[in-house]
C-alpha cells in the first residue's frame, strides 16, 4: 500500500512562516543600514576632496536609502499578510497544501509614496544645503589646486633661477659662504673651460662636522659664477680609477684623498686639502687634549690654481731662502717669509727656492729674486751672485726685492752693495709718536704698540694698488736712507711708502733707561722704496730695480690676514706693477668655528608665549569667526 502523505500542522506552518518574514525583514533592514553607512563614510571621503563629487554622493545616499526603505517595507507588509493569511487558516482549522503550487509571480507596479508637505520641505530644506555645501566646496578646491599649482610653478622657477644665479643667502654673521666681490669679477672673466675633480665623495664633505662643507659650497659658487666655463666633479679614488688617470695624464705628482684637481688643456694644478683648510691645535690644559680649530683658505688657492691653469707665461721668482743649506732669515721673521712666499704662490708666481750659496742665479731662469733678509752678512760672491743677476748680461730688466729685518746682525758687504744702489737700512726702528695714529699691531710674537702707518706716494710702481681706506703698518720698520732722489749716470731712487711726520727713530744700540723720546730724530721716513739703474742698448732703454722693504713684519700673517690692514694687497699690487703681471686678487681667511646664540629667560617667555598662546589662539579665533559666517548663511 502506497504511503500516505503527512499532514502538516498549521501552528507550525504559521510560526514558522512568521519566522521567516521577520528574518527576511531584519536582513533587508540590516542591509539598508550596512548601505547608507557605506554611503555616508563615501560621501564624507569625497566630500573633503572635491564638493561636486560630495554633493553626487550625498544625493545618491539618499535615494539608495529611500529605495532600500521601500524594499524593507514591503518585504515587511508581504510578510506581514503571509502571517496573517497563516493565522487564519489556523483558526478556521483548514489544512495547508504540504507543496503550495508554484505561480507565476505577477508584476506589481511600485508606486511611490507620495511625502507629506513637512517631508517635502524637509527635503528642499536639504537640497538648499547641498547646494551650498557644493558651491563652498567646489570654491575651496579650485583656491586650493590654483594655489597648489601656483606653489609648484613658483618652486619650479625659483629652481631654474638658482640653479643659473645662484639665489643662496648666506646668513652667517661673518659670511663664510659667500665669495669676495673681487673672486666674483675674475671668475666672470675666465675664457677657458677648466675641468676641476675633487678627491672625496661629495657627501664626505657635506657631512663633516667640522665645516668643510664649505668646500662644495665654494666650488659650487665657482661653478655658477664662471659662465659654464668651470665643471666640478667628486671622485671617489678607489671606485674610479679611469677618472683619476685622466687627471693624473699630464702631472707628474700623485694625487692624495681631498686633493682638488683643475686640469686645462695640457696644464694640472693641485690644490692640496692643507692649502683649503689650515688646522691649528692648541693645548688644553684642563682636558689634557688639544683644541682644533679650522680655516678656510680655499678661496685664495684655487683663485690662484686657476690663473696656474690658464696663464701660459708666468713670473719666475728665484726665492732666496737658505745659504749652505740653512735658513737665511732669522728665526723670528720665518712667519713672515713663509706668509710672503704663500702670497706669491697664490698669485701665481712660480717660486724657486735657491740656496745663495750652492744654487746659481741665472738670468735666463728667472725674471726676479727675493732676497729674504740675511741674519748674517752676505759673501763677496753671493754679493757678486745679486749684481750678475741684475745686469743680465748687460740687458738689465731684472728685479730684486729685498727685505731688512730689525733682528739683522752687521751686514758690512751687503749694506755696500745697496749703498751703490742708493739705498740704506738704518741701524734704528720707526715708532709713531702720535698715540692717536699710533697702531698695536697684532703679530704673531704678540701686539707691539706705537707701530706707524705708512702712506702711499705717488710713484708709478704703486698705480696698481686699488683705491681702499684700510691703512698699511710697519711694525718694527727700519728707516730707509735714499741717496739719489736726483737721477745719477742713470741711478734714481724713489719713496713708496712713508710714515707720517709725528715718527720718531729709535736706535738700536741705545739702552731702552738711556732713549729719550723728547730728543729723538722726528720726520717724515721712507719705510718701502724703490733703486733703479738704467742703461741704453741698442737705442732703448733698460731698467733694473731693487724694491727694497723696510721690515718684513709688514706681511706677519696675523697682519696680511686681518681685514683692518692692506698689507697682503699692496705687496703683490707692486709685485706685479714691477714684473708686468696682471693682478690676482688677494682673498681673506674664514674661520670655520660656529658661533653661539645665547637664549635669556626673556626670549624663552617671547617665545613660549608666541608658539604656545598666540598662535593657537589666533587660529581658534580664525576658525571660530568662519564657523559663525558659514553657519549663518
């Protein structure tokens, strides 16, 4: 017998309907819930980017939420009338089909609710503010992408500007990033290309603790002012080694790590890390230790590196430093030649050191001599050595530059040889009588006080020397005697510099107790001149000069690298006035020491008080004002 089909029981069939229309009404208001969140955290996205795209979203919110409202409701009226119909055939005890026949389901038109006047003005109420929201925000965007894109365009110019003028400010108190006017012309007349290759990754020098920064940004200004006559390059000596060879082709030399190369054509210059940066230790006694401190004296080197490079004719100088392998000088004015010889060969004088005694002085390998000032007396043919050299054969044109020393012993055969030249050092020292003139002159062996100012005459030899206010001393200067202020058979001598009239002279073999400055010899004294002797050949004539300096504490390098005193500058000007030589520039030293800016509680309360009170108030009273104007319209 076939089985009978069971009956379902009504209650359950109901209860369990019921169910499920609650079920289905929960999930549809659960996933309308889970949309308009969805929607809102959009809208808000977008709206902080762009008020269009927020107005969009705002909109589409609301009818995917009136939409889904729909839905829920009736999912939730069909539910509610299968309930029903359940709870009915439960009380009329009617048996519900086990398998309810399937039937098409029938299309119902949706009609739309219509809104109740409150929710229709609600509703234009939220289109007004839309509308605003939108006009607001589109307003802002378009000020902030046109200020963004005027930000990068200014950027972008500012960029090309520098990259071409070189727009840096240097804001240190003593301007050690800036280059001297004078650097800045002669770099604007460099005419050849001049490769320049540093021995040190760039980023070595940039993060060096010490200051040597300063190196990049000084070959990065050299770079800029030369009119793309100058490339800078960082080698790094064991990655590169085909880039070194090829600076290292035409230099006989090998190169060290910091050593700074220019190459032009076929000529090499080194500038060695020293010659860009003097270290200098102290003791210090409480530590125990030395103190380091550093100078840049870069500028000047490779100033000189480069008319090194592009002067195809220099000035060679027969340095006269030693006789029989010693020292000719004594040992109190070695600071003082060692700082001359440094100036010439800054200035591009090509300098050989010669032994009078040992070395021969030939003309033909020198255009002048430098006659550093004996301690002892010279021989007769280290005399006849200097009077060989000057009458070149009979062609003259040489030059001698002699210097007379305070602490010179009896120099009997030299001071012959000057006499016939016409000129004499007196056994005395110069002293300014006047105190409000007078000098204290910061030498390396301490400040001597009561030093003379010299001023300048108006002979040829000093044409050269720039017009400039700062003065030049002679410490410890001995007075020259000059015999032939009239020319004699062709011999004339002539003042460059002199003191003023309030000078006094102090003999040196009077006791300091037994001087009497009352009495002294007062006047105006020369203290730099110059002998010449001219002949004619061959119906033209030739001249040899002796330039003769009274101390050679006048280029204590305490003193050439102060910038109160023109000392440095006027002695390579009538260097090169005397050899024909256009003039470098002389740059002073820059110290590397950082300097410190000492806060009092009087700046911590200005600044305490900007930073934490007025600013945020100033910003809250901002927003608080905007607030109110937007809120009322």
């Amino acid at each position: 017998m076939g089985k009978k089909n069971k009956k379902q029981n009504p209650v359950e069939s109901a209860g369990a309907a019921r169910q499920n229309a609650l079920n289905a009404a929960k999930e549809a208001e659960a996933k309308a819930n889970a949309a308009a969140e969805a929607a809102e955290e959009a809208a808000d996205e977008l709206t902080e980017d762009i008020g269009a795209a927020a107005a969009e979203a705002e909109e589409l919110l609301e009818e995917t939420a009136e939409a889904l409202s729909e839905q829920a409701e009736e999912s939730a009226a069909e539910a509610a009338d299968e309930i029903r119909a359940a709870e009915q055939a439960l009380e009329d005890g009617a048996e519900l089909p086990s398998e309810p026949e399937k039937k098409a389901p029938e299309k119902k038109e949706k009609k739309k609710r219509e809104l109740t006047a409150e929710e229709e003005a609600a509703r234009e109420l939220n289109k007004t503010k839309r509308r605003k929201k939108f006009k607001y925000g589109t307003l802002a965007a378009v000020v902030t992408a046109i200020v963004l894109a005027c930000v990068v365009v200014v950027n972008v110019i500012c960029h090309v500007l520098d990259e071409r003028y070189h727009w840096n400010i240097d804001l240190t108190s003593s301007g050690k990033y800036e280059l001297d006017p004078q650097t800045i012309d002669y770099l604007h007349q460099v005419s050849k290309d001049i490769q320049i290759g540093v021995m040190v990754d760039e980023d070595t020098l940039e993060k060096d603790a010490r200051g040597f920064n300063i190196i990049v940004e000084t070959l990065d200004r050299f770079e800029k002012e030369s009119n793309g006559h100058i490339n800078v390059e960082y080698i790094n000596m064991t990655k590169r080694p085909e880039a070194v060879k090829q600076y290292s082709k035409d230099y006989d030399g090998d190169f060290s790590e910091g050593d700074t190369v220019l190459k032009c054509g076929d000529l090499t210059r080194v500038v060695m890390f020293t010659d860009m940066i003097k270290t200098e230790q102290t003791p210090n006694y409480e530590t125990m230790t030395y103190d380091y401190s550093y100078t840049f004296i870069g500028e000047q080197s490779l100033i000189s590196a480069i008319a090194g490079v592009t002067d195809l004719n220099q000035v060679k100088v027969a340095f006269i430093s030693k006789t029989g392998g010693r020292p000719i000088y004594y040992d109190y004015d070695s600071p003082s030649f060692s700082t001359m010889k440094e100036l010439m060969e800054k200035n591009n004088y090509s300098l050989t050191e010669v032994d009078i005694a040992n070395d021969a002085l030939s003309p033909a390998d020198y255009d002048f001599a430098v006659l550093c000032a004996p301690f002892n007396d010279l021989t007769e043919a280290q005399v006849d050595k200097l009077e060989e050299f000057l009458k070149n054969g009979g062609q003259y044109d040489k030059s001698l530059v002699y210097f007379a020393s305070f602490y010179q012993q009896d120099t009997e055969k030299l001071d012959a040889f000057l006499d016939l030249w016409g000129l004499k050092a007196e056994s005395a020292v110069l002293m300014e009588g006047n105190e409000k003139t007078a000098q204290v002159a910061p030498t390396v062996l301490g400040n001597l006080r009561g030093t003379p100012v010299a001023s300048l005459t108006d002979q040829e030899l000093n044409k050269g020397v720039t017009e400039s206010k700062l003065p030049v001393i002679t410490p410890y200067a001995r007075p020259l005697t000059l015999a032939f202020t009239t020319a004699n058979n062709g011999r004339e001598t002539h003042a460059l510099l002199e003191t003023a009239k309030t000078a006094f002279v102090r003999p040196l073999d009077v006791k300091t107790e037994e001087f009497n400055e009352d009495t002294a010899e007062k006047g105006s004294f020369a203290v730099a001149a110059v002998a010449t002797n001219s002949v004619i050949v061959d119906n033209a004539s030739h001249t040899s000069r002796i330039l003769a300096f009274s101390s050679p504490m006048m280029l204590d390098p305490n003193i050439t690298a102060s910038k109160s005193y023109l000392n440095a500058g006027y002695f390579i000007s009538v260097l090169n006035t005397m050899s024909g030589k256009e003039s470098l520039i002389t740059v002073s030293e820059k110290a590397l020491s950082s300097s410190k800016i000492t806060v009092t509680n009087s700046h911590v309360k200005w600044i305490f008080n900007i930073i934490v009170l007025f600013i945020p108030l100033l910003v809250a009273a901002i927003g608080v004002v905007v607030y109110i104007r937007r809120r009322n319209r």
